[in-house]
C-alpha cells in the first residue's frame, strides 16, 4: 500500500472526516425529500388495446392489453398516454384508458367546488360550449372533474396541468345527483351536433332498428355512421379497394365513389361536398351520415327529443327482366365478384330476375339460375318476363324481410300510344306492337321487309332494335311523324315469318320460328371431326346411337326451303337432315367404332356435335404416376406453421404405398425435397406412357375464411386431343372428390375445370386434388395430423383403383 506524499495540512481529521459524512447523509436525505413524479393507476377500457412503441397509430406494436387490465399511467394526453405494464413501456390511446383520478383545481375563496363525472365515457371535452368548437382532451368514463363555470347546457371543467375545457351536461353527471343534466334544445331539428359516441340513441331504416359493430360517433358536429351496414340494407353492393383506400357501392345504375379522408365523393360521377370526411374506426368504415342516407335516394331525419335518426328508403321496384348493356359479362354462382363463375352473357341478352340482393340479380339462363351485377345491365325494353325454361326455376327461400310502402301506382299510357318490344326464346324471335286501343295500321309487305303505318298514334319508348340471325340482323326502326307513327321491319332473306293479332286487336306480333342457320364441317383435331350447327335460338339435342348410325333430334326446329345438307368423308359415310314433324332430323352414317359428344359455342346458337374415333388404353401401360405438388425451393402457399410442399410429399408417398398393396404399379414426379419444373411434370408421366396422373395439392386463399376440398380437370372444346378424354377425366376428378368427401369430411367445394399446366399437359387422363386450405387455421392444424393425410391417402388411393377397375 502506497502512503500519501501531500503537505499535513491536506489530510483530513477526526473532525474533518466527521465533517464529510454528515455532509454526504445530508444531501441523500435532501435528494431523497425532493417530490417526484408519481406514477398513476390506470385501467384499460378497451375490449382488445394495442401498446405502440410512440403516441401514434402508425407507431410498431409492442404489446396487447385486454380490458380492465391494470397498468401504470407515466404520462397522460390528449390522444395518447405512456404507461407501463409489467417490463413494458410504451403508449396507448387515451380513450381507452381511465386512471379514476380527481383533477383538484386550486380552491375558489367561499364557495363549495361542485364536482361532475363522466357516464359512458370516454367523450370529448370542447375549447367552448358547442359541438363545433374544437376538441381539447378525450375524458375517460367514471372520471370527476371540478366545476368552474356553466352555459348554455355545458360546464366549465378544470383539467390537469391548468387547463379548462367544456364538457356537455347530457354526457356527465353532478356528484350527489342522480342524472344528467338535460341536453340544450337545438333551434331547428337536425343531425345531432352533440359529443361522444352515445349522442345518437338508434339509427331505424325504414322503422327497423339497424345494429352496427361500431357505434356512431360526432366528429365537428357532424354524424359518423358505418356505411356498409346502412348501404347494404338498401341492397347495394358495397367493396373496398386498398391500393385508393376507396369505397365503392353500387346499386342498380347508380354508383357511389367515397375515397378516405377525402370530403368530395362522387354519386354516379357528380361531386357531393362533405363537411367531415370519411374514417376507419376499428376496421370499419364511418361516414358522414346524410351522405349516406341519401346517396341511394334515401331521406334522414333527425328528432331531438328522442335521439333517434331515421332513413326511409323507398328503392326502384326490382326489373322482371334485364339486358347486358354492352360487351359479355360474367355471370357468378353468388352475389359477389370473387365469386365462382357460373357462365357468360353476351350483350343485349336479357335474362328474367328472381330476386335481387346487395346490388346483384339473380337471374335464370337457359334453365340454370346465377347473380349479375345490377351495375352491367339495365332494365329491358318492355320488362316482361321470358318465357319460362324447360326446367322451371326455383328460386332460393330468403328470410322476409320489411317491405317499404308500395311504390305509387305508374300512369298509364295514352290509349292511342304504341309500344314496341321483343323476346327471344328456344321457339324463337318475337317482335311485338302493343297498345291500349284496337291496332288497325295500313301495311305493306316487300321483300324482306314489312311496314306498319298508324295514323294519330304517338310512340312511347323504345323506337329501334336490332337482333342478330346468324351473320345478318334483324332490323326494327320507329319514325314519329308529328302523331303518327310508322314502323320498319326488315328481315334477312330467305327468312320465314308469321305475322298475328292478340288481345283483341290490341297486340300485333311478327313471329319467326327458330330454323337452322347453316352446317359447317372440320376436322377435330386428329381424332374425329366436328359439325357446328348454327340455329337462330338455342336448341337442345337428344342423340340415339344404334350400331353405325347416330340419329339427332333437334326439337322445334325449322329447315329453310330449298337447302340441302349432304357430307360424306372417311368417318361419316352420310348426312341427312330432314324434317321430322315438328322437329329437325340429323341422320348419321359412321364407319368404324365411334362415341359422340354435344356442346355449345358461340353465343348458346351454335350446337357442336363432335364425333370421334374411340380409342383404347391397352397402348398405355398400366401405371399412376403421382405427383406431390411444389418442392425444393417452390414452398408452395404458406401457412403460418407449415408449407404446402411439406405436406404434398408425405400424401403422395402413402397413396403410393397403398395403390402398390393393391397391385397397381406407381411412379412419382418426386420422392424428396427437389424442385421439378413446371412442365416437365406432366412429361415424366408423357414418357412414361401413364394410364392416369394426379397431382396433390393445398388449397390456399387471401382471407382465412375459405375452407373444404375441391378436385379439379381440363379438357376444353378448343384442344381435340383433350377432349376425347373428357368423359374420362371428368370421371377421375369425380371419383377423387367423392372418396375425399367421404374420408375428409370438409366442405364440398366440387369437381371444377381450369386450365392448369399440368393437366394441359397430360397427354392421359388427369386430374388435380386440393385437399384442404392450409391459409385456414382449422384446416391446417388438420394438415398438419398424420391421421388426417393417412385419411386423405386412403381416399385417392380408393378412387384410383376404382377408376382402373372400370376402365
């Protein structure tokens, strides 16, 4: 130990040692005296509360809090507030946290402080007496508050830090009385102008109380309201797109373009000017309530006494029949874009509604029924409804639901007035002059036209339309001379017509029965040929196979004069077409083995009728070849706990092992964890010469709601060579579906075609199973279980062999 060289004088003493701890404890004590800042009790008011790592929403999460969770409040704001729960510190929102603190403000010299307390918090505390001053602090519920000053229904409160601020008296309650203080009557009835989000009682639509996930609230004295539950209910169709962070909704022909946070939506293209723009709240979507109310043609109004907002909506009757306005459209097996696809319409072809839902029409085509978007068609011209299909239609039984007051009764026309229409139908084309008084018109017939001339007898809507007859039209044009009207109908040539009066004179109508257009004939592909039978309307074939000779019926259907179909070639010995009574007559010569097969192309009006050499499969080797779907470094979709390829490979291997127990040879397109490409897939099973493929697959989605099985094949019209196989492969993926139904036990979500690359490619019978979503967390949890993949194995293994044993 070193010893100290300084001068005696530094070294310090009993007393001066004395000296120096009495000095140190003393300023300890002093530091230990000071006051700090306390650290207050809170508590969380909300169901669910994000911790934010700073006081804003775009700030990271660091946490979650539950409600009446109990937390430290290290800083109190306006809209945020630190608090500390446990080894975590970070900010959360102040209206949804309460501390149950009692703000003292300094006392006022000889008079009693008068307290009052939040109900139903949390609310807003205003700069002035009046909704539309502006926010100054956001007051939790049960929170008390000294009493400064009252006007006009609000009081004066006393806010920490030396703030005041203006509270509604509706919205607290005097400590030592039993209720509010009464709200302050407004001049004029109006939308509420109040504070908080309990200022609007209830919303009725139509006198029926409309219940929202997410209460309306006052912004600037404005009403919020979620706008989806108010548009649904008048039957619109409401989507949101991200990317513009824009609604959407449509109902009929009128569409509404509401972007956030912008104050000027649009209402079929014209600009409405908002005093409040648009907001999500809680994942919902809240707008300025006259907006929505009154955008679809709705009236609100607003009663103080009792708090109530009511939206009577009085909607256009649904249309019996609708008309594509322009270009084809999709038709859908539920009312919504995302939607299977349930076929096509092509433009101006009319289609009877069922019933109408969320902006879309249910609709029936050629005897099956689908949704339209009310947003892609129009009323049809004389909006009476086709006749009815084959098969008559039922439609789905809804809920009843309260029905508006019925519309007014629509004015009659004129008695002397006219009306054209038309329908079309499987019988044909009906072109219709209608009018309230006896129809007797000068008329004068030419080639390939007719003209009906009326006298003192003006036409009301519709003055021109054209129908398509194969490749020439069917033209009917109007011409209003002052009162009188004359009428044009020309007509293809060649075209047979009838021409008749109804309703007592009232209706005359040009009918032209459905007749056959033209044959034409082509090779298809290598393995058959094809006839397109073009037909004015739809018709549907019924075929009867007896040894070399196909007979084809085609009901009501007419054979224009003077034409005569005869073909002959390597396959078909003979053609003869005649008529039959009332129907057409397709007799067929076929030389050799043979199968036959009908669709539609075109427009419905073209009947293919496909006949085609048959083949056999003893060329093929009797071999399956399996292929367990993505690999390597294609994880295919992602689950949060498993990938796609982790479970196709497994399944694969035991329905392998299962078919070779059942003496049924097998190869794959893997046995490991390797990357294949796409299309050399499907040629492993091509070289290999396979009687059948199928893939293994997991179904995966956007949402986590989609869940259940569906199997899918190809084998279009456009490729021959698939085609011929449509029978078989249909068959497969039919046989895969039902097995996996009856093992799996998931939602059937059917057998299906789409143009995938491996079953493009597959030169055999193919088909590609989905077993399960894995973007589901149910049905991943169930992927993830041997069990589950033991059952799914045993279901394609079962539908194989029986697909090998029926061949």
């Amino acid at each position: 130990m070193l010893r100290s060289s300084q001068p005696s004088f530094n070294h310090p003493g009993r007393m001066g040692r004395m000296g120096l701890w009495t000095l140190t404890v003393f300023i300890i004590l002093a530091l230990l005296l000071v006051p700090s800042a306390q650290a207050a009790p809170g508590k969380i008011t909300g169901s669910v509360v994000n911790i934010r790592s700073g006081p804003g929403s775009g700030y990271d999460v660091v946490g979650t809090l539950l409600i009446d969770t109990k937390v430290e409040v290290l800083q109190s704001g306006a809209d945020w507030s630190k608090i500390r729960y446990s080894n975590i510190e970070g900010y959360v929102a102040s209206q949804y946290i309460s501390t149950g603190q009692t703000v003292t403000p300094p006392a006022v010299p000889n008079t009693p402080a008068k307290q009052v307390k939040v109900i139903n918090g949390p609310i807003n505390s205003r700069s002035g007496p009046n909704a539309s001053y502006d926010k100054v602090e956001i007051l939790p519920d049960q929170a008390v508050y000294n009493v400064i000053g009252q006007k006009d229904g609000w009081y004066q409160i006393q806010l920490s830090g030396g703030k005041t601020a203006y509270v509604a008296g509706w919205l607290v309650q005097e400590i030592g009385s039993s209720s509010p203080a009464p709200a302050p009557q407004p001049p004029t009835p109006a939308p509420p102008a109040g504070t908080g989000s309990h200022a609007v009682s209830s919303v009725l639509f139509n006198n029926q109380p409309l219940k929202f996930e997410v209460p309306p609230r006052i912004e600037n004295g404005r009403t919020l309201v979620p706008l989806r539950t108010i548009f649904e209910a008048m039957g619109a169709y409401v989507e949101w797109n991200e990317s513009t962070r824009t609604v959407i909704a449509r109902r009929g022909s009128t569409t509404v373009i509401l972007p956030l946070g912008s104050t000027s939506p649009t209402v079929n293209g014209q600009t409405w000017q908002l005093e409040v723009p648009a907001k999500i709240v809680n994942d919902r979507t809240l707008a300025p309530l006259r907006f929505v109310g009154e955008a679809f043609g709705g009236k609100v109004a607003w009663n103080e006494q009792t708090r109530v907002v009511t939206i009577a909506y009085n909607p256009a009757p649904t249309p019996a029949v609708v008309a594509v306005k322009e270009g084809a459209v999709n038709l859908r097996e539920n009312p919504s874009t995302t939607a299977a696809r349930a076929g096509v319409a092509n433009a101006g072809e009319r289609l009877n509604v069922l019933s109408e839902k969320n902006g879309w029409y249910q609709v029936s085509q050629g005897g099956r029924t689908a949704w339209v978007a009310s947003w892609v068609v129009e009323p049809a011209a004389g909006n009476s409804p086709e006749p009815v299909p084959v098969e008559p239609v039922i439609p789905p039984v809804v809920e009843p639901t309260p029905q508006p007051p019925a519309p007014p009764a629509p004015v009659p026309d004129p008695e002397n007035a006219l009306r054209l229409s038309r329908s079309r139908d499987a019988s044909g084309i009906k072109v219709v002059i209608s009018s309230r008084q006896k129809l007797e018109p000068q008329i004068q017939e030419s080639s390939g036209s007719i003209r009906y001339a009326f006298t003192n007898r003006p036409l009301l809507g519709l003055n021109y339309f054209e129908e398509k007859m194969g490749s020439e039209l069917l033209k009917v044009k109007a011409s209003d001379y002052d009162k009188d009207t004359q009428i044009t109908i020309s007509l293809p040539s060649e075209v047979e017509y009838k021409t008749m009066v109804e309703d007592g004179g009232k209706k005359l109508v040009l009918y032209i029965p459905n007749y056959l257009i033209n044959i034409e004939k082509s090779p298809f592909g290598s393995v058959g040929e094809r006839f397109v039978i073009s037909t004015l309307c739809p018709v549907t074939p019924a075929g009867k196979a007896s040894g070399d000779r196909l007979e084809v019926t085609l009901p009501g259907l007419n054979l224009k004069k003077g034409i005569n179909y005869n073909y002959s070639s390597d396959l078909v010995k003979s053609l003869q077409v005649e008529k039959n009574a009332n129907n057409l007559l397709m007799t067929f010569d076929i030389q050799g083995q043979y199968k036959h097969s009908f669709a539609v192309s075109g427009s419905n009006n073209d009947l293919n009728i496909i006949l085609m050499r048959k083949t056999t499969n003893q060329n093929r080797e009797k071999l399956v070849v399996l292929d367990a779907g993505h690999g390597g470094k294609d994880p295919g979709a992602c689950g949060t706990l498993i990938k796609e390829k982790e479970v196709t490979l497994p399944v694969t291997l035991k329905v392998g092992e299962l078919l070779k127990q059942k003496g049924i040879p097998v190869e794959y397109t893997r046995t490991d964890d390797r990357f294949v490409e796409l299309n050399e897939i499907s040629n492993i099973a091509n070289r290999l010469n396979a009687t059948l493929f199928v893939s293994i697959h997991c179904n995966s989605s956007t949402s986590p709601d989609p869940s259940g099985t569906e199997t899918y094949f190809y084998a279009p019209l456009t490729t021959p060579e698939l085609y011929v196989q449509r029978d078989e492969r249909q068959k497969l993926a039919t046989l895969l579906q039902n097995e996996l139904m009856s093992k799996l036990q998931r939602i059937n979500r059917g057998v299906k075609e789409k143009n995938l690359a491996v079953l493009r490619n597959a030169q055999m019978p193919s088909a590609l199973v989905e077993l399960a979503f894995i973007s589901n967390p149910a049905e991943q949890a169930l992927l993830m279980q041997d069990d589950f993949q033991n059952l799914a194995a045993q279901a394609i293994a079962n539908a194989i062999e029986q697909y090998m044993r029926e061949m």
